[in-house]
C-alpha cells in the first residue's frame, strides 16, 4: 500500500490526461476559438481579421436581431409554461387514479421524435392547404405572420414535450414521503389547499430541474424553426440560435456569427446560474 | 511531478500523432474521382456520368450530393484549410468564383477553354463567366435559359396561347382567376428573387446590370416601380401562397399553378414527375414588360465544374473536365435529365427547350445573368431575405428595398 499509492500519486495526470484532453479538445478549444473569431472579420475564406468589439457592438444595432431576440424570448417563457404547466397538470391528475399510466401514454409518444422530424410531420399540417386549417375550418397562414407562427411552433413543441414533462413530474410525485400528505389530509386539507401548500413545496428540487432544462432548451431553440420557416419568412421567425447559423453559414459571416454565439452563451449561462442560484437559496 | 509531466506529454503526443497525418504525400495516379455537389437530386446522373467516363477515358467518378446549399459552401470552404480533397466540386460563377480564386484554391482551366472553344464545345459567349483576372476557371456543369413553364391541359381548357407580350401574360393571367385558377407560382424560400429579376430585366436590363455591380441602389426610382408592378400581381390575386411548402413541381402538375418560371433544368422536375412535353406542359419566353427593349431579356445562369489546385491528381481532375465539356459527354447528361446544353453541338430533345437554345445562340435575346450569380453573396443574403418578406407583407416593399441597399452600401464601401 505504502508503495503503491505515491506510484498512484506519480501518475495521476497521465491518467486523467486522455479526458482532459478530449474535453479540452473538443469542448474549450471551440469555445475558445468562437471567442477568438467573434472579435474578427472572416469569410471562411480569407484569414481572420481583427476587428476588436466591432461584432458586438453591431449586435445593438441590428434589428434582426432584436427580433431574433423576442421570439427567443416567448420562446423561453412558452417553453416554461406550456409544456412544463400542462405536464404538471397532467401529472398531478393522472398519478393517484387507477390506470393512471395508459391516460399518460398518449402523451409520451411524440417524445420518440426529433426535432427536425417533429417540424417535418408537422410543416404539412401547418401549411396553407393543410389539414390544420381544414379540421379548424379557416384559412389561416399559421407559419407566415410573427409573431404568430412562433406561437404555432411553440405549440407544436409543447405537443412533443409535454409526455417527458409529465413523466419527470409523476416520478417527483411518486417519491415525495406519504406521511406529510397524510397528516396535512388528516388536517383537513384537501385538491388545491393540499397541493399548494403540501405537494408543491415537497416537489421544489425536481420543479427547479424541470424549469432549469426548459429555460435552456427555449433558450437553444433551433431544429424547429429551421425546418419549419427557416427564420422566415424574410427573418421574422429567427430565434438567437438560428441567426447564430444564418450568419455564419448562409451569409458566411463567422465574425458575426460568432458574436451571436458569444452572446447566447453568456446569457444561456447568466440565465441558468441567476435561476439556480435563486432555487438553492429559496430552498 | 516530473514522470507524471512526462506521462502526460506522451498520452498528448500519442493523441495529436493520432489526430494527425503524413504531411509529404506523393501525388496519386487516381481511378477515380470524388465528385462533391449540392445537386442531391441529380445523384443518379451523377453516377450515370461516372460510370461513362470509367468505359470512355478510365476514369470512373464518384458523386456525393448535399442538398443544402449553405452547408454544401460551408463545407467545401473548410475543406480548402483541411485534408479533405475534392478532386471536383460543383460552385457558383460570380462573386462566389472570384472568391475562391482570389484564395488560389481553384485550378485554372485556360487550355481546356481555349481547345473547346477551338473545337465548337464551348461557346465564347460563356466565356466571360468563367474569366477571373484574364484567366478561366472551372467548367460548365451546366447552363440554363429561365422561362415559364406552363400545365398545357390548363392553358388548352381556357383557350389559352403562350403570351406574345407582357399584356398578353397579364390577360392569362386576368382569364385563368376568372376561372378560378390561381396564375404563378412564387415562393418565400429561396427562390424569392425570381419575379424581382424577371420583372426588372423585362423593363430596365441596364438598370439591372448596374444595380448588381453597385452602380445603382435599391432605392432608386427604377426599382421602386419594379416592386410595385410586382405588388400588383399579387394584390391582383395572381399568385400562389408563398408559404406553400408544395414541390413546384407537384404544383404545375397539379394544376396549384398554372405557370411556374424557372431554369430549364427544371424540366428534370416534370420528367421525372411522367409529365410529357407539348402534352402536359411546355415553355415559353416570358416576354419583356417594357415592349420598346431591343431584345427579350432572358436570364441565364451557368453552375461550374471545379477542380482543387491542391488536388491529389491534378492531371486526372483536367483530364476529367476537358472530356466533361466534350460532346460525348454532353449528349449524355443533357439528354438524361431532359435539359440543354453548354456544348452547342448536342441536340436537344425537348422541342421547345431546343429552340430556345437555338436563338440564344443564335444572339436573338438578352441574356441576362441570374440574380443568384450577379448579386455579392452578402448583398444576395439580405435580398433573399428581403424578398421573402416582401411576398408575404407586400406592403412592405420600400422598407424592404431600404434594408437590401443598407447591405448593398455595406458591401459595396470596401469592394468597388
């Protein structure tokens, strides 16, 4: 033991080194190098050059961007409250009653889709002459005027997640102690009363979760849309992640792409340390 | 604290020597070739290509298609820093080309021009867009008169002829949402700038030629009215939505739309779709909205065949281009997806398409570079997104022409 444990110790950054690297390599050095072409002028072609906060400060005066930066918006707080909402719902009136389970299923099942798969089901049902209108009996062009194509898309999405959504809330349900429910039922409360002031509190930590992964999945918001309008049309169904891509690889302005990157990063990262933050203090 | 330094460094080495390669490679005899293209759909004569030129001069090719085309550019510009290697690679003319030269990333193709000129393959009038700085690059893969393509069953249902004058498309128009039947086709994706460069051709070509290289703005009165005969198109009721997700192809098939202006090579699209010309559907020039022009402005677009400067075989991607241009090699990829040809000696089956080509050679029209290849990628980005917006909202119109000109002044600050 005496032996081998400086051995151990010796060797120890050799060990490691195949992770760090593979982290550095493939996780820090993009980042890195986003950072880098953020500040520059490039083509894809020419090499990089810099241009210092120019990017960045091309960002304040782009209306597209403003726009890209509403609908990122309602899709965050779409993506909060549709699908996390209507899954708790589901899930609260689901989870105590006898077959239980089958009433979830059906809910589930979109989940087996990816996002780009969801938009392709989805892009004739939502189309002109589609089925949407037709079952709905108007002529509305659902993914044409914004923002209410965002709107449409949000509910396609809250289509999909809503069965995972419920299933997290169910298996948070399942595991809260059932002696605290017992006692407060004993107590008289009872529906709301007994989920406000019980249940709710008791399902904090895997609510924090929940809403932690909605915020940045709203906040990533890409397939979808891109599949769906491509940010159009002109540009105003854009979200922050799909004129990151429209820049960088449509307009081929990595500079200004990458600034885009930049910012979404920052506020991603702001956005989840500012809520977690919040949920570890209040609890 | 030294051995486990020592540790990591090897595991780094052994890492990066992995990551790495032979960086002295000696040029390869090769038998066949990478061909990369954003062209998905033409696959299959891709490959009907490939499997002719290994019988005919030994060399066999092998496509890969995109069918996105920014990932296909993003693609093929990574490729110029890397290891990856193209031996042939589809592009765009233009301001796309003259790009990629400027980084001497493509081979000059001076001698195969200069022969196939000599020998009748190649017209000089396609010279000019293949010329960077006095020297020719790439090859044609393909050329393309655009046109409206017409559901003749419709047309013949109405009485209908293909229009002789601008008013005559208007009145077709005019009868056919009489009858319920909706005129054009027009799109919000992609192809929004279709009727932005037909309408302006047809009226002002000079304009149109000066507005691409910066000599005039988007704002100037010319094409203020442009958009505005345009908007009446549309608030006439003449077109499609431009949301509909519907192939064009399905369209004009379907009767959605009784014309549809596009490229001759969409007539690969009604082949493949069992459509018969002459009995199904057919062509037509669309004639000029301003009948005093000279000539019928006609928009012509030309996709070259490119081969890397730093290719494995250098020799075999030239030897692949100059029997690419050939008319042996032209008969056969003409004829198999129904379109015209670069090489004025192939016969093209399509009466009407034939004819077309026919008097472009012959000098009868305009030509007029697409708005795709004349307009600055930064600029053509804006405009496409412009456009779209603006056949959804045409309301729209002066805004939309003050955002494409504030790219376009953008643009044209450091490139004139």
């Amino acid at each position: 033991m005496r032996n081998t444990a400086p051995m151990f110790g010796r060797f120890r950054y050799g060990y490691v080194a195949p992770a760090v690297l593979l982290v550095a390599g493939l996780l820090y050095a993009p980042f890195v190098w986003t950072a880098y072409l953020s500040l520059t002028r490039y083509d894809g072609l020419e090499p990089p050059a810099f241009v210092g906060l120019a990017n960045f400060a091309k960002l304040f005066q782009d209306e597209a961007l403003l726009t890209s930066t509403r609908n990122t918006l309602i899709w965050v707080i779409g993506t909060m409250v549709l699908p996390v909402g209507l899954g708790l719902l589901v899930a609260v009136l689901s989870y105590d009653i006898k077959g239980g389970a089958w009433y979830r299923v059906p809910f589930m099942l979109p989940y087996a889709l990816s996002g780009a798969g969801l938009a392709m089901v989805w892009s004739p049902i939502l189309s002109h002459d589609g089925i949407a209108n037709l079952l709905l009996g108007v002529d509305t062009a659902f993914l044409q005027d914004a923002p209410a194509n965002t709107f449409a898309m949000l509910a396609v999405w809250t289509w999909q997640q809503l069965g995972v959504n419920t299933l997290l809330f169910v298996v948070g349900l399942q595991s809260i102690p059932k002696e605290p429910i017992e006692a407060a039922r004993l107590d008289g409360a009872a529906g709301w009363r007994l989920f406000r002031h019980v249940i709710w509190p008791l399902m904090r930590p895997l609510t924090a979760v929940v809403v932690g992964l909605a915020l940045v999945a709203g906040l990533k918001t890409f397939d979808i849309v891109w599949v769906l309008t491509q940010g159009g049309p002109g540009r105003n169904s854009e979200t922050l992640a799909v004129t990151m891509y429209k820049e960088t690889f449509v307009a081929s302005d990595y500079g200004y792409g990458s600034a885009v990157a930049v910012m979404l990063t920052v506020v991603t990262g702001l956005a989840s340390y500012l809520y977690l933050k919040r949920q570890v203090t209040a609890t | 604290m030294f051995r486990s330094r020592v540790a990591t460094l090897g595991v780094a080495a052994l890492v990066l020597t992995a990551c790495g390669g032979n960086s002295a490679e000696a040029p390869q005899k090769k038998t066949e070739l990478t061909l990369y293209n954003d062209k998905g759909a033409w696959t299959k004569y891709f490959d009907e290509m490939g499997a002719l030129s290994k019988q005919r001069i030994g060399l066999g090719m092998k496509p890969t298609g995109y069918t996105d085309s920014a990932q296909y550019q993003a693609f093929i510009k990574a490729s110029f820093r890397t290891k990856v290697k193209p031996d042939l690679f589809t592009w765009q003319t233009g301001g796309m080309l003259a790009e990629v030269v400027k980084q001497k990333q493509v081979a000059e193709t001076t001698a195969i021009w200069q022969e196939a000129i000599k020998a009748g393959d190649l017209s000089q009038d396609l010279l000019p867009y293949y010329t960077v700085g006095g020297k020719q690059y790439c090859v044609p893969m393909n050329v393309a008169y655009w046109g409206m393509f017409y559901n003749k069953k419709i047309f013949d249902k109405y009485g209908l002829k293909p229009p002789q004058t601008w008013d005559d498309l208007v009145a077709t128009a005019e009868t056919l949402k009489k009858n319920g039947v909706k005129a054009f086709y027009h799109t919000s994706v992609l192809f929004s700038f279709v009727w932005f460069e037909q309408l302006l051709a047809g009226t002002d070509p000079d304009l149109y030629d000066r507005l691409s290289t910066g000599k005039a703005k988007y704002t100037d009165p010319g094409v203020v009215q442009v958009m505005e005969r345009w908007k009446q198109l549309i608030d006439a009721g003449y077109f499609i939505n431009p949301g509909d997700k519907t192939d064009p192809g399905d369209v004009l098939k379907n009767g959605k739309a009784a014309m549809v202006s596009f490229g001759s090579w969409f007539n690969t699209s009604m082949t493949t779709r069992d459509m018969k010309a002459g009995t199904d559907y057919d062509f037509f020039v669309i004639p000029n909205v301003n009948p005093a022009l000279p000539k019928t402005s006609m928009i012509f677009e030309s996709g070259p065949l490119c081969s890397l400067t730093k290719a494995d075989d250098p020799d075999a991607s030239q030897k692949y281009l100059k029997w690419w241009t050939s008319a042996e090699a032209q008969e056969k990829w003409a004829t198999s997806r129904g379109d015209v040809s670069a090489n004025p000696k192939v016969t093209i089956g399509d009466k009407a398409l034939g004819t077309v080509t026919k008097d472009a050679g012959g000098g009868k029209y305009r030509l007029v570079n697409r708005y795709f290849e004349a307009t600055p990628p930064p600029v053509l980005t804006a405009a496409l997104d412009g456009f779209s917006k603006f056949v959804t909202e045409p309301d729209s119109y002066k805004e939309v022409l003050e955002t494409i000109q504030k790219a376009a002044d953008e643009y044209w600050s450091t490139h004139q």
